[in-house]
C-alpha cells in the first residue's frame, strides 16, 4: 500500500524542532482542486485544537473538495476561521447542517457524536469521527489507513449511502503503526504498553493551562488548575480518564479493546499503564512485544524501515531517540530503542519506543487519510 504520510515544515509555537532524522517524503497525494465535482465536506467542532488541525492537514495534503461547511456549538457560531486562503463563518451545528454534505469530519466530543453522527449518516453523510462514541459498536469500522483499510471495503462517496467510521483513540493509533509491521511477521501474543501523553490530549485549554502553569510556577506563583485539579507544569500523573471497577482507567481500556478490533484478534493479550506528561503535542509510548514466532531487533529494523507512515530514531553510540519534539506538527510517527526483550528466552520479545504528534497522526491526519479513501 501506498504511502499516506506527508511532510510539511510547521514552526513549533515554544521552541524549534532540533535537527533529527527526517521522515521519508510522501510518496503519492490526492490534488486539490476546488471544483464542483469534488465532494462536499463539513468540519464538526471546527474551533477545538483537533476541528483547526482537519483545516491544517486538508489543505497540507490539497484535499479535492467542492464546498466546506464550518459547524460548532452555538457559543462559537459567528465566529471566523481561515481556510485554503478564505475566511468562512461558522455555522451553529443542527439535524439539518448536513443537508448535500459528502463527508463529515467530526471532533466535538463523544455525545455530540452521538448524536449527530447518525442523523448525519442517515442524510446521506459519510461521517469520519474523532471521539470514542462508536468505536466499540459492531458494524463500525475503527480504521488506521496503514493498519486496516480492509475495514471500510465498500464505503465510498458517490454510492449514495451515508455510513459511520471511527478514528481510533490517538494512542491506539501511535502504538498500532510501529507495532503492526512487527504483529504481521511474528504474530504478537502479549504487548504491554505504558504512555506518556501531551497536555493536547486533553484539549486547546489544557495546552494553555500548561503554558500558564509553566509560567506561574517559575515565577513563584500558585499554578491555575482548571483542568485536571493539580499541578501539571515540572510534574506527572496518572491520566485522568475515569477509573473503572477492575482499576484500570478509560484510556487503558481503549487501547486493550480498540487493538483487538483493529487487529480483528480477539485473543491478542494487551495491557496498558497511562501516564499525563507535561509535554505540549505529542505522545510518547514504551511498548514491551511477545510474540508466537522468533523475531530479532535486526529484522524489526527492516521491517519498520519498510513501514509506511514510520521512521526510525535509533543510534545507541549517540544515544539518539525519539522525542515529543522530533514528531510535533509532523505526519509519520518516530520508533527507537529497538532490543531483545532479555527477560524473554531466544528472540520472542522486543521493546521498543515510539513518538507520534497526537493532534496530527493520533486525530487529525487519521481522519483525512480515511476520508482520502472515501474518493
């Protein structure tokens, strides 16, 4: 399969990206034109950081479209937003906003999905969405482009159907797409995986709070803690997701059930610890692999440098892996520390480090890259 991944310098708003290896050049793209035959499209929750990034990843990738509506909460309608060189109004979200509309971006949180996706779907609508209001439920696929585009054989624009897709939880996608190259050779029984998550996780407003808090603290001041009820700036904690009845939280959970679907696996033994790091955009995760079959590290290099929409960071002389930095505001997701698992006899296990940009790859970008196979 094809390459979805594409490069396109951003500057970082706190600090510059150092010099690292890049991540190879896209390798095919759909051009844009705005032109009548092209599809329709909305953008639901267009104010929120994921809402502006659908915007950011359209136009970087020239997304072929023919009208784009803007659509948020009533509170945000009015407002103006740039796109493609044009400003547009945004338009209050209702039952009738998706009225001639192709494909639906949505990001507006679980229940606002649910309930608008469907009615969306049943107008005709082919409904791309972000949060985790139908990722679990039977006929739904859950798609990584790179993964599974299995899973959404026959959903195509122009059909006259309308249909719901789910984005998988950032997470899962930033663990699945260095992980599955490996799963496809050796089968994985066993993966535990422990995340390092951004503050944009949690939304635009907990970015900001980290910046504030940042700030606050360096200068000797109580930090504002509006969002998770602690301190986040130069500390860490258990991701505030909901804890569920067996200890594990809402976040852990995802990434256990949404691996078996993705992978259509159900006997797949995950588990997961998930951890809120004071970075700004991107997730970092160390996933520990026990496979069925023998897989070396030097195998496992080749494989990931074969992968579509990875690239490796791994030089033990300098030690040299991946960052949050090296990945923010980039596409392609960022592997290292590749190693024999040494806890595990001959090669049946290995532990590895990824970075993703969870705003790009882990919402956003995913969204496009299934709206591009919709054409």
């Amino acid at each position: 399969m094809a390459t979805f991944t594409h490069q396109t310098p951003h500057t970082h708003f706190l600090s510059k990206l150092p010099l690292r290896p890049k991540p190879r050049a896209i390798s095919a793209r759909v051009k844009m034109s705005l032109q009548e035959s092209a599809p329709s499209l909305a953008v639901v929750g267009v104010t929120g950081a994921v809402g502006q990034e659908f915007l950011s990843v359209l136009s970087d990738r020239d997304f072929p479209y023919s009208s784009v509506k803007m659509l948020a909460s009533k509170r945000s309608a009015g407002k103006r937003v740039a796109f493609d060189g044009r400003e547009y109004t945004v338009e209050e979200l209702t039952a009738d906003s998706f009225d001639g509309v192709d494909i639906a971006l949505f990001s507006a949180g679980g229940s606002i999905s649910k309930e608008f996706g469907p009615l969306a779907a049943e107008r005709g609508t082919i409904v791309v969405d972000n949060s985790s209001a139908f990722r679990m439920v039977d006929g739904v696929p859950l798609v990584i482009p790179e993964v599974n585009p299995e899973a959404m054989k026959g959903i195509k624009v122009g059909n006259g159907k309308g249909a719901l897709i789910a984005n998988p939880n950032c997470s899962t996608i930033i663990c699945l797409m260095a992980v599955t190259p490996l799963h496809r050779h050796a089968k994985v029984k066993r993966m535990v995986v422990s995340t390092y998550q951004a503050a944009s996780g949690a939304g635009a407003a907990a970015m900001e709070e980290l910046v504030q808090q940042t700030r606050e603290v360096l200068a000797g001041r109580p930090p504002t803690c509006n969002i998770f009820g602690q301190q986040y700036a130069f500390n860490l904690f258990s991701h505030n997701a909901p804890i569920t009845e067996n200890g594990y939280n809402e976040e852990e959970i995802k990434l256990v059930k949404e691996t078996r679907k993705i992978w259509n696996d159900t006997e797949v033994k995950v588990t997961a610890t998930c951890i809120r790091v004071p970075v700004m955009r991107a997730h970092a995760e160390s996933v520990n692999l026990q496979f069925e079959t023998p897989l070396d590290e030097n195998t496992a290099r080749e494989l990931l440098k074969k992968a579509p929409g990875v690239y490796i960071i791994d030089d033990r002389a300098s030690n040299t892996f991946p960052t949050p930095l090296d990945v923010s505001n980039k596409d392609d997701v960022a592997v290292g520390r590749i190693r024999r698992d040494v806890s595990q006899d001959g090669n049946y296990g290995l532990d590895i480090f990824v970075c993703g940009d969870q705003i790009r790859k882990g919402a956003a970008l995913n969204a496009v890259q299934i709206a591009e196979m919709l054409l």
